[in-house]
C-alpha cells in the first residue's frame, strides 16, 4: 500500500475502480458461498 497525497489524487479513479471491482468480487463470492451452504431456504 503506498502512501502518498499526490499520487492519491492522480490515482483516485483507479483506487475506487479497484475498491468497487473487489467489493463486487467479494459480494459475488458471498452471494455462492450462501447457495452452496445448506440455509434455511424452501
């Protein structure tokens, strides 16, 4: 993780692309992990 004031402001965009691709990765991975898991579904 680089921490860095400058380079946070020219490289905001790719950060909240990277942040909102892996929040989907992660829901999407929750969203399989809770079909697969036996719940209390009808």
């Amino acid at each position: 993780m680089r921490m860095g004031g400058i380079e946070k402001k020219r490289k905001g965009r790719r950060e909240l692309q990277l942040l909102l691709s892996s929040v989907i990765s992660l829901a999407l991975l929750l969203s399989v992990f809770l079909f697969l898991s036996p719940g209390p579904s009808p």
